[in-house]
C-alpha cells in the first residue's frame, strides 16, 4: 500500500461486556487471579477516532464528569497505541478520540473496548496490518479484557479471562443494565474479595466452584434460553461489590421485582446487568427502573468485537 492510500481517519467501534458467569480463584504471586467467566459484549459501544499526528494525543467526550478519564499514559487506549507504534516500528503519533457510552469505572470493560479499538484504529490507519493472532498476544499485554473486546460474541475466558474460546450461544439475550454516577475500582474490589475470605474462612472455591465455567451456563448460551441462564449466573465479586455499596443489592431487588428475570453485578461493578425474557419485557423493566430514578439501559447481545465503522 502506498501512503498516499493510508486513510485520513479510521473510526472503530467495540462493546462492552458482561459478565454472565464469573468465578475467582485464589490470588497468585503476580498479583492477579485466577478466572473461569463466560464474557458476552453487548450492544452498548465505544467509539474510537484515529488520526495521523505527529505525537500522541487524546481527547475524550461522553462523560460527565471529564477528569474521570485520564488523557496520558494512564489511559489504555493511549498505551495501546503507543504499544503498537513500538512492535511495529511505527515512528509517527496519532491522536484518538474517544466517544465513551459504557460507564467509566463500570464493570463493563469500558477502557478494554477504548484499548481494542484503539489497536485495530491505528493498525488500519498506518498500515501496519498485524494478523489477528499477533492482535491478540498485544491485547493480552494490555490487559485481562481488551482481547475479549476485540473478538466479542460470547467466549469463555480462563487465565486472567484473556484465553479466549468461543462459546456458541443462540439467539438474542435481552439486557437491562443500571449504571452508577460513581464508580468503583476494580482492584479494590479484588482486594476486598481477598478480605473476605479470609475474615470469613473461606476459601477460593467457597461458594463451591471449580474454576471451570458450569456446563449449565454453556448449555443455556446454546439454548438461547434466558430462562435457564437466569437459573446459573453468578459472580464471585458481587459479595465484596455488595459490601463496599450496599445499595446494589435495592437495585437487584427493584429489578426483580420490575420482570427481570435474574439480576447481577457486572464483574467488579456497579453497573448491575438484569436478563429479561424478550425484547419487550426488558423495555418494560427499563421503565419501571427509570421511573423510579434509576439510570436504566436496554441493551442485547451478543453482538461482534471491535470492527471498523469508516476509513
């Protein structure tokens, strides 16, 4: 490709996510722990503008309150770019914008979706046309989530969450999500899980599990029954989730009590995800959530990972 056929702009979308199914094991040495979750990305997206600079720099729009959002190196998606100017020998900057929808601080991947889009932005935009395998080992370095936010659908993840298989699941899962106005940080919640436990007596598998995803939960994916996946999801992180904000747990209730059919934290929190049986019943849910002051979003999945909108 020559450069005078580089693109001027490339814009990428990607997801965020939920967790269906999240299990935690014991933390290791390095500091993380160990997963077994079931990811599904939802129709709830972020969206990345990439354009040729000389440096690197970002700006971001979408979120109430804009210091939230860190504009330096702190910021994934920055690190990501710059992690692929480095593996590729890209000598030029970029500057991205970003258009956030997924809370910040959400449980919802919000930044792994930014560091996604932002790999597959600029790999399009200098050409650098790494394949997908190379892709993916990048995202990993970034973080547990941004190799799920570059695939989507619905995948279970092992490891960290970034050894990605994909799970087949049939159909369209309805989703009503309650967001927060405040955050909270997912190695806090991690670090409270930790806490528990150990006050507690418990141990990496109490409530018992094997740090294998249930095949229940995969059985309803392949179904496409909301009925039995609403029997099987859970997170481990709700607990401490529920102890660092106990008012999550009146929002589950409100859900429930509006049609859902189940309600969880989404992975370290706030937002709280509510499967409903159909389209029209989540609309219902989002209402009655919304009438009562909650900040309530329809969303489906599962829907695909990070792709090009326009180049």
């Amino acid at each position: 490709m020559s450069l005078a056929a580089f693109p001027e702009a490339v814009h990428v979308r990607a997801p965020g996510k939920i967790n269906v199914y999240l299990g935690v094991g014991a933390r290791h040495d390095d500091g993380y722990h160990a997963l077994a979750t079931v990811f599904q990305a939802v129709s709830l997206y972020e969206d990345v503008i990439a354009r040729a600079d000389d440096d690197f720099s970002l700006s971001v729009s979408g979120v109430a309150d804009p210091a939230s959002v860190p504009l330096d190196d702190r910021n994934l998606a920055m690190r990501a770019a710059k992690l692929l100017a480095t593996a590729t020998g890209y000598t030029g900057g970029v500057h991205l914008e970003i258009r956030k929808s997924v809370p910040v601080a959400g449980g919802m991947g919000g930044g792994s979706a930014d560091a996604a889009a932002a790999l597959v932005a600029c790999d399009a935009l200098w050409g650098t046309g790494l394949s997908p395998h190379r892709m993916h080992e990048l995202a990993a370095r970034l973080g547990a989530d941004v190799p799920f936010a570059l695939h989507g659908g619905t995948a279970v993840g092992t490891g960290r969450g970034d050894q990605l298989n994909p799970a087949l699941a049939r159909g369209r899962f309805d989703w009503v999500l309650v967001t927060s106005d405040e955050g909270l940080s997912t190695p806090a919640i991690y670090s409270r899980l930790d806490v528990h436990r150990a006050e507690s007596g418990a141990l990496a598998d109490d409530p018992p599990l094997s740090l294998d995803v249930p095949i229940t939960v995969l059985q309803a994916l392949r179904a496409g029954d909301p009925h039995s996946l609403a029997a099987c999801m859970y997170n481990d992180l709700e607990v401490p989730a529920l102890l660092e904000r106990p008012t999550l747990d009146d929002i589950i209730n409100e859900g429930l009590r509006a049609g859902a059919l189940s309600g969880i934290v989404s992975g370290s929190g706030p937002t709280v995800a509510f499967l409903c049986e159909t389209p029209e019943i989540a609309q219902l849910v989002q209402n009655e959530l919304a009438v009562s002051g909650r900040t309530a979003l329809h969303v489906h999945g599962p829907v695909p990972g990070a792709r090009i909108i326009s180049a």
